[in-house]
C-alpha cells in the first residue's frame, strides 16, 4: 500500500507539474513581449514583477519535476567535454548582480592549475553551484558571499575540483545540518519564518553531486555563516575539442524574413510563437496539428518548421519522419526545430532521431528563438551548398 501510495504521488507530482509548465510558459512569454513594446515606467515595472514571480514559480515547479525524476531514477547526467570558465562566469554575472540587490558583496576566485576543459554535465554542475549560491545569498543580510575552486588532485586522468560556497549569513543550527539534505526539511518551519523555499534546493544538490561520483559537505557556525563544499571528479579529456569559432567574431548578418510553419496545437502558445516570429519580422502560418503540417509542408514552400512534440492526430515526431521519408523521395530537406514542454534529456534524442535539426524546451526566450532559427536555417543553406 505504501509504494503504491508512493507511485500514486510520484505519477501526479509529474502530471501536475508537466501541466503547470504549459500556462506557465504562456503567462512568461506574453509578458516579456508586453515588455519589450511597452514604454510606460510604470507599467514596466509591473511588468517586471510580474516576470520575476513567474520565473519564481517555474523555478519551484522545475525543482519538483527534478524531484519526481530522481525518485523515479530518471535523473541522469548528460556528459559533453566542456570549458570551465564560461560556466563561472555566467555565474559570477547573475550572482554578482543578485548580491548587489541585496548589498552583499560576491567574490569568485579560480585555482589557475585547474583544467581548462572537463567531461561533464554542464547543465547540472551549473545547477548545483546555483542552488548553493541562491543559499548563500537569501540567508545572509550583510557581508561576502564567496565562489571558490581549487584543484585538490589529479589522478587517473580525472581533477578533482572542489568548489566552495562560503557565506557571512545567519548558519545553521548544528542539530539541522544533517537534516536539511533530505527532502523538504528547512531549519524554520514556523509560521512566522523570514525565508521562503521548497526545501529542495539541497536535496538536488545532495543528488547530483552523488550521481557525479562526488561529495558534498558543511561547516557552518550559527550566527557566523556557512560553507558547503563540493568535491567532484571530472575527467580530462585526452584531446580538446576544436572550438566552434565564436559567434561575436563572425561578421554581423542582417537579419532576414522567413516563411515559417508552427505545428502547435496549444492556442496561447500559438498566439505567443506568432507575436515572437512576426514582431522579427517572419511570416508565419500556422497548423493545429501534425497532419495539418504535413498538408501545409506539401503546398507551400517553407523555410523552416517549429515543431510540437505532442499534438493530436499526428504527432511531432511521427510528422517529421513522413517529411523525411518524402523527401528522401523528391528530394529537398527543411529544416525542422521541436519546440517541445517535455524537459526530459531523452527527448533531445528523441527529437533527432526522428529527423529534427535543434531541440528548444518551453518556455523558450524571444532572442533564443530567434536566434536558433537564424543558425539552423544557415547551417542547413551550408549544407544544401556542399552537396551541389
Ligand atoms: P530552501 O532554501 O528552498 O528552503 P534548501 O534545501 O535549499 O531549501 O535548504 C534547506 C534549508 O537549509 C533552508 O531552508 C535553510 O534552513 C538551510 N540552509 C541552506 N543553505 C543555507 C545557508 N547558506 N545558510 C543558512 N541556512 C541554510
């Protein structure tokens, strides 16, 4: 009856926050756009609000899914060879400035010995330093809040990094510091306590340093502050891969219009794609469904597809292999984007093995959207041109 039980709250704890993530995207994206054309201060800062408690709340619901998938055992690593120092860096820009906010003052200091490029999974170290950082910074009301990694060892091709997240915060208590690595326990409880959260913050940590063969550790003193430290073991790679050369430096494109097709059977999400898609500048067209798409594909000649993973009558996936399977007949190659609410790391796999070119999970950004679309329909007139 237990596990049952257990299953039962796992499946809806899934399910509800799966179906949260749909509106939620819907109220992020249209108020980012009512920002983006709106000049009154006033309702720019509203707006603003309004943005940030979203961004709040889809970041409580992306903590619960990670949650149900670590019950669940699918919460496993993507591992890619990557630099270290963007990382950091990326960290140091959004920490310095949520510090700032709060007249804290943040520091981030490197061992120049460690390497500069490691196999890992990216996403979830920068995850894992980002729940220790938000920490750092929400209990704490005066000080320094310090980012600090250093090279403990090399052996068998792997460094051993131990980052170190120190704070001048209020500590905790020593009865609570084992406790608070498990799920959903907070120092205070109480009705009257001054800091929100979940009580998963280190929960995910306490697991993704574990699923990366690592440790995760904490001297803290009541009224002085804390550190957590985390050591991790990331290989080095025997050969570095050729960097992509960087976008800053190629020359500045002009942006172009394209005919675009949206398989999207969600009709906030339509109308957000669209706004997104026209106010750049792109005609756009619009199908309910995957059978609705491969009726349009056949008409009219479109520059590129986004793509629903889900949808009635004919799914994404299956759509995108009836337009490989015609092409591979009569020729040509379009090139398709999934546009998808399922964050899992399978479905990325699963979008390219169907035939699609570039994965983007809901809620996406104007400016990665736009972005994205400009790359893969490059790269795709690249690749039309090397094979005349
Ligand atoms: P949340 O921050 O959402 O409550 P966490 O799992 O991240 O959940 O943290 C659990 C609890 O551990 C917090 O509620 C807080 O009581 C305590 N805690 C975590 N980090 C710190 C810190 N840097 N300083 C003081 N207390 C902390």
């Amino acid at each position: 009856l237990a596990e049952s039980g257990n299953k039962a709250k796992s499946e809806f704890l899934a399910l509800i926050s799966h179906e949260m993530r749909t509106p939620l995207h819907g109220i992020l994206g249209m108020t980012s756009l009512a920002q983006e054309f709106s000049v009154n201060p006033e309702q720019q800062e509203c707006l603003h609000t309004a943005l940030e408690s979203a961004q709040s709340l889809f970041e409580i619901i992306d903590d619960l899914l990670d949650f149900e998938r670590i019950e669940s055992g699918q919460f496993n690593l993507d591992l890619e060879q990557f630099r270290l120092e963007p990382v950091l860096l990326e960290l140091k820009a959004l920490y310095t400035l949520a510090a700032k906010n709060k007249d804290i003052v943040f520091h981030l200091s490197v061992d120049e010995n460690i390497p500069t490029h490691v196999i890992g999974d990216p996403y979830k170290l920068k995850q894992l330093l980002s729940n220790l950082l938000s920490n750092a910074i929400k209990f704490t009301n005066n000080g320094d809040v310090y980012l600090s990694i250093s090279l403990q060892k090399i052996q068998h091709e792997e460094a051993y990094l131990v980052f170190s997240v120190k704070d001048s915060g209020i500590g905790i208590p020593f009865h609570a510091q084992q406790e608070i690595f498990d799920a959903f326990q907070q120092v205070d409880l109480s009705s009257t306590r001054a800091f929100g959260g979940t009580g998963l913050g280190l929960t995910l940590c306490h697991h993704i340093t574990r699923l990366m063969g690592g440790e995760l550790s904490l001297d803290s003193t009541p009224g002085l502050g804390s550190t957590f430290h985390v050591t991790l073991p990331l290989r080095i790679p025997r050969k570095v891969r050729r960097e992509e050369p960087s976008q800053k430096n190629e020359t500045i494109e002009e942006p172009q219009s394209y005919k675009i097709l949206v398989a999207e059977d969600n009709k906030v999400n339509q109308k957000l794609i669209r706004k997104m898609l026209e106010s750049a500048g792109h005609c756009v067209e619009i199908a309910d469904n995957g059978k609705e798409a491969l009726d349009s594909f056949e008409k009219k000649g479109f520059d590129l597809i986004l793509m629903d993973c889900q949808m009635p009558v004919l799914d994404g996936y299956k759509t995108t292999e009836t337009i490989r399977n015609r092409e591979a007949e009569n020729g040509g190659r379009i090139p398709i984007v999934a546009l998808t609410a399922n964050a899992m790391s399978t479905d990325r796999d699963k979008c390219l093995s169907s035939g699609m070119d570039e994965y983007l999970s809901k809620p996406v950004k104007r400016a990665e959207l736009l972005e994205r679309i400009q790359r893969v329909i490059k790269e795709a007139n690249k690749r039309s041109i090397e094979t005349l």
